[in-house]
C-alpha cells in the first residue's frame, strides 16, 4: 500500500471509530455516533478517492483502475448498511451490545478496503484473515439462535479453508515466479472460488447471510464476495503462467453452473433472505461467465468479445451491488416490521410499508436482468458477446457462446420467476398470519437508505454508456470496439427510457379514465362459493413455483411434508416442501460422515493398549528403515 493512499487514512478512521465503539458498549447512543461517525468518514473519503481515480484512469492503468472498481461498492454499500444499522439494531436486534456490533462491523468494512488496495502477497492475506475473522462475529451476532451459530462456524471454516488456500498459492509464487504452475491455479481458484461462491463452494453463502443481521448480510452480499474475482484479477493474471484459455474455461464453467444451480435453488425457498442468497450466487455465476468470455475472448485473439466480456461483467458486478444492498435491506425492514422472513405467512406488506416494498419491487425488476433495470446492461453485453461468438465460426467458439447464451437466457426466466414470487408473496395480497397484520412501522433511517439504492441504480442505468467507454479505454486504450459498446448502450439507454416514458403515458391514460366519483359501492367479491373468502384461499410463494419445483424435482429432491384435511368441514390442512441445497446433500454431507468415522476410528486407536502402541511403532520403524535402505 502507498503511505500517501488516502484510504489508508479511510481504514485508519473506520477501524479507530470502531474500537472507540466498543469502549462505549453500555452507552447505545455513544457507540453509535462512533461508529456510524466514523464510518461515514471514512467511507466518504475512500469513494471520493476511488472515484477520482477511475476518472483518471487511463490506457494501462489495469491494476488501480480494477482495485477502485472493486473499492466502490464496498464503501457505498458499507456507508448505506450502517445508516440502515442505526434503525434495525434497535430495540432486541442490538440486545444491549451496540459497541460490540460497530467494532465487529467497522473493522469488517475496514479490513474490506485493506484487501483492495494491499499491492503485496502479506498486507494482502493479513487483510483477507481479518476481514473473515471480524465478519464471523457478525454472523454469529445472534449467538443465542443454535441455527445462527452453525451458520457461523461453517462460515469460520469456509474463511479459513480459504485463507490456507491463499496462501500455498503465495508460497507457489515466490516473488513473481511460480514454481507449480497447476498447484498454484488450483489453490487460488479454490481460495477465492470460496469467496464468490462457485459451485460447490458455495455452501456457507444461505447460511451465513440467512443467519447475520440484515446489514451485513448486505455487505457481504453486495460487497464481500465481489473480492473473490478481484484476487483472481489480481493476483492469477501472471502472464507465461496461466494461459487464458485455462482461466477463461474455469471461469466460463464455474459461472455457467452456479448461475444455473443458484437461481434453480432459490426457487423453493421460503426464507426471503436465503432466496436472495442463492440469487447471489446466480449473479457470482453472470459476472464468472462475463469474466470467462473476456479470458476466452483474449484466448481466441478476438478482442471484441473480450472487451464486450470484460465490460459486461464489471457492469453486472456494480449493479448488482446497487440492487442487493437494497434488497437484503429490504428484507430487514420486513424481519424489523413483522418479525418474519417466511414468505408463506407474510402478504399484504405494501400496504403497511409502501416506500419497502416499492423499493424491493423495482429492485426485483432490476435483479431480473428485465429492461430498464440497470442489470439488464451488463446482460446485453454479454449477449452480444455470445452472439459475436457463435458468429465466428469457430466450433468451440460457437460452443462456448451458445452454452453461455442458453445459460443466460435460462438463468434470466427463472429469475424473474423467483422475484415474482417473492413480491407477491411477501407484498401483494392479504396478510397470511397475525404477525404479517400487526407489522408495524419503520424509522426513517431504515428507509432511506433503500431509497438511495434504488436512485444509485437508475443512476448506474444512466451512466452505464460513459462507465463502459471508460473501461474499455482502460483496457483496450482506442480500440475500435469501445466505440460500438458505448453506441449500444446508448441505444438500450434510449430505449429504456421510451418504454418506461410509454408506460407512464398509459398509466397517466388509465388513471384519467377511471371514474372520479366519490360515491363509490363496495362489494364483495367473486368468492368461488366460499361464504366467507379469507387469506388461506391464497396462492403462496410456495404454490407459485410448484410447477417448476417439481419440474426440478430430481435435481432439488423436494420433500413433502402433507396434513390432510379431515371431515366434511375442515379447519386445517397444508402441505410443507423443503429443499436442502444439493452441494450439502451429495457431496459435503458425504465427506463429512467418512470423516467424522475415521475420526472416531482414529479416536479409539489414540484410547487402545499398550501392546497396540508398540505394534504401530514398530510398523513406523521397520517402514522407515525400508524407505532409508531404498534410498
């Protein structure tokens, strides 16, 4: 790091703020000046640099320019997070240890900077150790939930399998030269595959986000698990020792099926926050098969679909920021409001929270890749990339573009599905429980910082065009490409804003010709013979998606659990579906089970006879003089 970098001072001020925090912990209004404070300090400092940065930022200047991208949404969404904070860890949520949550988050969001901005291996996994340190005790903040704890512990292994990882890929790259080649790719793929949740590695990303509270399930989501693909960026990209072709392979398969594998798992989902987890990971999986095109692209010498690659899947990663920092906060205010994150017993929240649930709405729209939400700019990049492909001629290169055009396209479906769902559920229609009636409420700091959100993701819609030029300057320098991605975004801004002026005129239309008249005649409505219609005869976000659900039934292996209606007249029947996710269910629960019997096999081996000990020195002796004398 250079001493003059002005977000050594943002990490300096954050992580003091915090600590000072922790001092004040019986003190609740104390440690929260200190630390939102010194958050919003520090924050305003590391974006103000960051931005200035990319502005300046010209052909070349890969390394910084990708260390501010990956800095921005750390800090808007670590700002935002902690305005949100103020509001929900309030009352039960902060349970009397506000000190404690702003040490453990400030030095979070602290340790996050450090991991963009270190320019060497030890300031680099001395940040990435902290930063998986501090935010283990975020998730285990609710240290009283028994699902809370196992939340925290997978992820605490998950941190530091990862960290081990990172750091035999340093020991194989010693000082810039890598001495094993394919032990050092599968290390850092491993390492930082854990951090952006590929497939298989995913499995602590529910569970943690499900279990912290509704703030730093934001700032992991939108934020943390960004980093992953910045220090494959950043320190894999070694030129004579990975090809990319490899990189790109890795990264196309890796994003095409966690993409695929996480917006399929979201669909059973109940819990509002592990639906937005696992579409995380759909989105991880978009900006892998943006990254693997743009290696690909290098791979094949076509520089068209590497920059359309490259640009698509920046601009994926910073919209989705935009729009899961607003979600997952979202999701907190109706866990703040109702007490409740299953979909099934909420409904009917618009009318009771109008700002949340507009908000969460047109950010579904936006996280669905449908235009004219900003996500949807980073998608038509990558489609046109794919199309650019599979108009090559190339048989692989047709290969690889129309699976990751399919891939997309699927992914894209099944995603507005997904969100559909979840805003139907959890706002539209009647309240589907008691908690869901009497849901209260919420201050304003809870809602505005959704709100600026939601504006920073029309802002990205907007500036999309001019963000894409500067990138593809920066990593191209005047190719003739950056000039066509910057008219095609231009083109898809324009007619965004025709769709969307459109619909404002019918809606404008619709409203001037329903009737003024205020006396107004109330019925009930069609009732399908039911004297008395009540919420039950909804469909929930469950019934929504049980066709697909059991269109996926061999890969999701849905159980059902049916209570049967009884008599003539029945009060009660219902039907619960869960779905655990596939990567615990076929392969850690497996390895799990064949280690703890060794283990116990082990154990019994440690706890045997004397005459067992002396058995297995010999063996070790007489093996050792075997191997010596062979030498």
């Amino acid at each position: 790091m250079g001493m003059m970098n002005p977000a050594i001072l943002a990490i300096l001020l954050i992580s003091l703020g915090g600590l000072l925090s922790l001092f004040c912990n019986f003190r609740g209004r104390a440690a929260t000046a200190l630390g939102l404070g010194s958050c919003l300090a520090g924050t305003v400092i590391a974006l103000v640099w960051g931005l200035v940065r990319i502005i300046l930022a010209g052909a070349g200047d890969y390394t910084e320019f990708i260390s501010c991208l990956f800095l921005l949404p750390v800090v808007v969404v670590g700002g935002l997070s902690a305005v949100h904070a103020v509001g929900y860890m309030s009352g039960e949520h902060g349970d009397g240890r506000l000190g404690i949550f702003w040490f453990f988050y400030n030095l979070t969001l602290a340790s996050m900077i450090g991991v963009t901005q270190a320019s060497s291996p030890i300031p680099f996994l001395l940040a990435w150790e902290a930063m998986g340190l501090f935010s283990f005790a975020l998730v285990a903040f609710d240290h009283h939930s028994r699902e809370s704890m196992q939340a925290a512990w997978i992820y605490f292994l998950a941190c530091h399998a990862g960290g081990a990882l990172l750091l035999l890929m340093f020991v194989f790259r010693n000082n810039g030269m890598v001495t094993a080649p394919a032990a050092f790719f599968i290390c850092g793929l491993l390492g930082f595959g854990l951090k952006a949740g590929f497939p298989l590695l995913h499995i602590w990303l529910p569970e943690a986000h499900s279990a912290a509270p509704a703030p730093v399930s934001a700032l992991l989501s939108a934020g943390m698990i960004n980093l992953g693909f910045y220090g494959i960026l950043r320190w894999m990209t070694l030129p004579g020792v990975l090809s990319f072709g490899q990189l790109g392979t890795a990264l196309l398969l890796a994003g095409m099926i966690g993409a695929l594998l996480g917006i399929t798992f979201a669909l059973p989902q109940k819990n509002l926050k592990r639906l937005l987890a696992y579409s995380s990971i759909e989105n991880m999986g978009i900006v892998g098969m943006g990254f693997g095109l743009g290696f690909l692209g290098l791979s094949w010498q076509n520089n068209d679909i590497a920059l359309l690659g490259f640009c698509g899947a920046f601009l994926h990663l910073l919209n989705h920021a935009t729009l899961k920092g607003g979600l997952f906060l979202a999701a907190g205010n109706v866990l703040k409001s109702s007490g409740l994150l299953n979909m099934d017993q909420l409904g009917g929240l618009q009318k009771r929270l109008p700002k949340t649930g507009t908000c969460f709405t047109l950010a579904a729209v936006g996280i669905s890749g449908l235009p004219p939400g900003n996500a949807f700019f980073g998608e038509v990049l990558l489609y046109v990339a794919a199309g650019k492909g599979i108009a090559s001629g190339n048989e692989t290169m047709v290969a690889w573009s129309l699976a990751v055009m399919l891939a997309l396209a699927l992914c894209g479906g099944l995603a507005a599905t997904v969100f559909a769902k979840a805003v139907g559920a959890v706002f539209q229609g009647e309240p589907r429980s008691q908690a869901a009636i009497e849901a209260t409420s919420l201050p304003r700091s809870m809602t505005t910082p959704i709100m600026v959100f939601l504006g920073l993701s029309i802002l990205m819609a907007v500036i999309s065009p001019c963000l894409s030029l500067k990138m593809a300057t920066v990593f191209s320098g005047h190719d003739a490409c950056r000039s066509q991605i910057f008219d095609l975004l231009l083109m898809v801004l324009f007619t965004s804003l025709l769709l969307l002026m459109l619909f404002l005129i019918l809606y404008g239309v619709r409203n001037f010709l329903l009737p003024r008249s205020t006396n107004r005649v109330y019925q009930c409505t069609w009732d399908c013979g039911f004297a008395k219609p009540t919420a039950r005869m909804e469909y929930t976000g469950t019934a929504f998606v049980q066709p697909l659900v059991d269109l996926f039934a061999g890969f999701l292996r849905p159980e059902k659990h049916l209570l049967k209606p009884q008599g003539l007249f029945p009060e009660k029947g219902e039907v619960e579906i869960t779905c655990e996710d596939g990567a615990e269910q076929m392969f850690w629960r497996p390895i799990i089970v064949r280690t703890v019997k060794l283990a116990i096999f082990t154990h019994r081996l440690q706890s045997g006879h004397l005459h067992l000990y002396i058995l297995c020195m010999v063996i070790a002796l007489l093996a050792m003089l075997i191997w010596g004398f062979s030498g």
